[in-house]
C-alpha cells in the first residue's frame, strides 16, 4: 500500500544559530574533571540549561574513554548536545551528534557565588541574575562590524549578528553578508546579502552600484534584473513586501 | 639583510616570468646583488628567459631536499655578475617544495642579496602560496583585462591573508604592474584604461609596460629586455619600475599617451 499524504503543506525546515558553551578537557581526564568539580562548586547551576558542546579536537582519547566522559560530565548535570572535533568512528549510537562549523564567540563569563549566599538554591539565583540585566543591554546596542579594506574576489564576510560597513569596495566575486544592513563607502561588484536571518528592514548602502547579486531577507536580484539606470549611481535597496526597492541617493 | 620580492599575479601569461627577469637584470644594472627565484616547479621557464637553460645542474628543490649547497645551484649571469638565478626543478611538481625548506633557502639567500625576486607560479595553489609566503614586498602584475583584474584582486586578498607578514599583523607592501598595455586600444575601449584597473585593485601603480615585440623577441633570445634591448620603450618603463621598488620617486607615464593627460598623471602617487 501506498502512503497518501492528506496534508499539502510541506514541512519546512530553518536553520538557526545559537550560543554554545564549549568545554575543551585535556588530559589526564580526572585532573580536568576535578578543576571542573571546582568550578562548579565556585558557581552553583552554572551548566545547569545550557547547552553544552564537547570539543575533542586534538584530544588523543579512545571511543569507550570519550563516552566515559560524557557519563562523567551528565553525572555533574552538564548534559552535551554535542561533540565538536571527533572522528566519525568515536561516535556511536546513544552518543550526542559530530558538530562542526563552529565559529568562535567571546568568552563565557563564569559568575562566582557571592560570598553571604548560604542555601544553593539562592546561589543558583544570584549566578543567574546578572545575566537576566545583562539581556536589555546586549539588545540596546546593535552590533556592528566595521572593515577598513577593500574586500577583495574570492573573500566573503560574514557577519549574522548586526550590521557590516566596508570603507572600501567589494570586489567581483567577493561576498558580504550581514544579519543587518550592509554599508559600502566604494563601488559593489560583488554580492551582498542584508537580512540573512530574516531582517526584512536590512537595507543595503553602496556609493556606486555594480553588483552581480544583491539580496535582502532571501529575496534576490540579479545584475540583469536590475534596473539598467541604476548602475554606476550611489543606491540605497530596500524591502518593500517582497519586493527589492532601490532609490538613487542624492 | 635583503628584500625578498614576490612577481604574482593569479592568472597565467599575464607576464610574470619576462617581469621578474627584466626586474632583476634592472636592478642588477644598479650594482645591486639580485637573485631570481623560479617558484614554477614542473613548469619552469625563467632559466629560458634569462638564457640559462643550457647551464642548470642543482635547482630549488635540490637544494630544499639538501642535495645540493645553495652556492652549487645559484647560476651568474653571464652579462651581470650583480645578477643570479634559482632554477625550478622541471622534473618534479609542486608538492616537493616545503614551507621548512623555501623558508630556510630564502633566509639564506636574503644574507647575500640585495634582492630576492621569486617568480611565482601562476594559480592560487600551493606553489603560489608558498612563493609569496616570505616575502617583504609584492609585485602584481596584471593585464588590462577584466579577468586578469580580478584573478589579481584574489591575489592581493590571499597576500594580505596567507602571508608570514600578514600573519604577524604587519601590512604586506604591494605594487602594481601593468603589463602589455596598449594605449590605443585602450582608448578604443577595448582594454580597460590604467584608471579603471587602479580603481578596482586600490594599490600603489608600480608601472606601465607597454606592448612590444622586443619583449617576445628578447625572451626568444634568452634575455631579460631590460639587458637586450635596454632602449626599448618596454626597457625604459622596467627601468623606471625598479627605481620605485628601490625608493626613488618617478612620477609614472601612461605610454603612448599625449600631453593633457601627462600633466593630470603628474600629480599621481605612484608606489
């Protein structure tokens, strides 16, 4: 028999970054376990729901040592959603997932428990505080990512977190991408992508218009599809529905 | 302690071979020790250019595999005694070269030289990267046509990447030169004109050679132009090109061009 399906609507699947914790041990593996022990004693409910990536990169251990390892460390409450820098062999079922492709972040700031907390669930809460302020914060300033040189054919930035300005021109074949608007003070002739993650108020800024793509939020225009009468000015492109506006800037 | 130079440019044929040679016999003209380099292995033809083919016995990678003593495998010119050549292996491929072994030859070439020109391959591989790895300065040479521009443009993005110099955070020197520029088709439009080539590479212009028979005519010879036929238009714009790198100023001159424009390149920062 074969299956029908009744519904026409068809799954959709995104993708979507979010902050990990790495943890990278090294060796001898009891030592490491032991400075973690007293870490997490230093600040209570730290691993507690956060997700948690072991990188093993370098880390000459076998498979039946690294799943020890995650037993170890799920004793401890810090629960792995995956492994970053193991061979393909090292991982079996029951195992987190191989992650690759991770990009650095800053470093995670571990909060000590103040000093007059006396229960652990308090400590808990005073470890978690700080965090909760830091959130407003982090949302008021918009990141941004300022380039100084001209991006050169073959070279892509890539900036999900906020805006990107280039003092410079983007070579043909070149690539920027921007979770925000991107900001060109020289020609683009290469591509540019705003709103990568789903910014439909990205917009894109350049003093002379060249380029072989451009894109905003997933919606993208080709050089030929471009209005011929545009090339060569100083543009601004916009979203409007799910159409690419541009304007002529003065 | 000498500059290493690297001549590179992406795309092949753009001249790279004929530029590092006149370069070299140029600034050997200047009582300098120069020593060129052929990074080309497997494919080598500076040993041709420079009329030396018939006196290779030991070559880079001999001498990387220490085979041969770096003094065994040098070869003088026999014009210019300021003047050497490295010959490229054309038995082997690039995958002999290691970044331990071009690292110990050019430290050891940079004691006795003046200048160290390596004559990269063409490509972005590992040949090309490695010839530009230890150099101070870079030489891109370039056609006025959109896709040696822009293989040029890749170029300058991996020599401000994959360099040792770029690697420590320090800026990498590099120049533009180019090469087989023909002032009339330019003007005709059917080469891009020296504006438009500065304004998308962004870097210093080194100089302007213009088109010329005696250039093929001295590679055919065995000769760097700048030693055959050193009144040649081609010769002088060489000339001209290795008093920049040496730091003198010369204000550049488009070849072939008239008066009005002459005064408006005047004012140009050349290198």
């Amino acid at each position: 028999m074969t299956k029908v399906l009744t519904d026409a609507r068809s799954i959709r699947i995104k993708g979507r970054s979010f902050l990990a914790v790495v943890l990278s041990p090294d060796l001898p593996l009891d030592q490491w376990l032991e400075r973690l022990d007293d870490l997490a004693a230093r600040s209570a409910g730290f691993f507690l729901d956060r997700p948690v990536v072991l990188d093993v990169s370098d880390l000459p251990i076998k498979k039946a040592e690294l799943k020890q390892l995650i037993d170890d460390l799920a004793e401890r409450n810090v629960r792995i959603m995956g492994v970053e820098g193991a061979r393909p062999s090292m991982l079996g079922p029951g195992m987190p997932p191989a992650m690759k492709g991770g990009k650095p972040a800053s470093d995670v700031e571990v909060t000590a428990r103040e000093p007059d907390a006396e229960s652990e669930a308090e400590a808990e809460v005073a470890a978690q505080a700080p965090q909760r302020q830091e959130a407003p914060q982090v949302r008021a300033i918009p990141q941004s990512l300022v380039i100084d040189e001209p991006v050169r054919s073959g070279q892509s930035i890539i900036f999900p977190e906020g805006d990107i300005t280039i003092v410079g021109s983007v070579a043909s074949g070149a690539e920027v991408i921007a979770g925000g608007s991107i900001h060109i003070y020289g020609t683009l002739r290469g591509r540019a992508m705003a709103g990568s993650i789903g910014n439909t108020n990205a917009r894109i800024f350049c003093r002379r218009l060249e380029a072989e793509l451009i894109a905003i939020d997933g919606i993208y225009k080709m050089a030929e599809d471009m209005d011929s009468s545009l090339r060569g000015h100083a543009v601004q492109l916009s979203l409007e529905g799910d159409t690419i506006m541009a304007d002529i800037l003065f | 302690m000498g500059k290493v130079i690297v001549v590179t440019s992406g795309k092949g044929g753009v001249g790279k071979t004929t530029s590092t040679a006149a370069l070299g016999a140029a600034l050997a003209q200047r009582n300098e020790k120069v020593a060129v380099v052929d990074f080309d292995v497997g494919l080598r033809n500076l040993d041709l250019v420079m009329g030396a083919e018939r006196r290779v016995v030991y070559d880079l990678v001999n001498v990387i595999n220490g085979d041969a003593k770096l003094p065994q495998a040098l070869i003088r010119d026999k014009r210019l005694d300021t003047l050497f050549l490295l010959p490229a292996s054309q038995t082997r491929d690039k995958d002999a070269l290691t970044e331990e072994g071009v690292e110990r030859v050019i430290g050891e070439l940079k004691k006795y030289f003046d200048w160290v020109i390596c004559d990269s391959p063409a490509g972005i591989e590992k040949g090309a990267t490695l010839a530009m790895r230890h150099a101070d300065v870079a030489v891109v040479v370039t056609n006025p046509e959109v896709s040696s521009v822009r293989d040029s443009d890749r170029i300058i993005g991996m020599l401000d990447s994959k360099t040792l110099k770029a690697e420590n955070g320090e800026r990498m020197e590099k120049h533009l030169l180019l090469t087989r520029y023909d002032s009339n088709r330019a003007e005709r439009g059917d080469m891009l004109k020296v504006d438009d080539v500065l304004e998308i590479l962004s870097i210093p212009l080194l100089g302007i050679i213009p088109e010329s028979m005696d250039v093929l005519k001295a590679s055919n010879l065995g000769a760097p132009v700048t030693l055959s036929d050193a009144r040649s238009a081609p010769s002088q714009a060489y000339f001209e090109a290795a008093r920049r790198l040496a730091g003198e100023v010369v204000p550049v001159t488009v070849p072939g061009e008239k008066r009005g424009i002459f005064g408006k390149l005047f004012g140009r920062k050349a290198a």
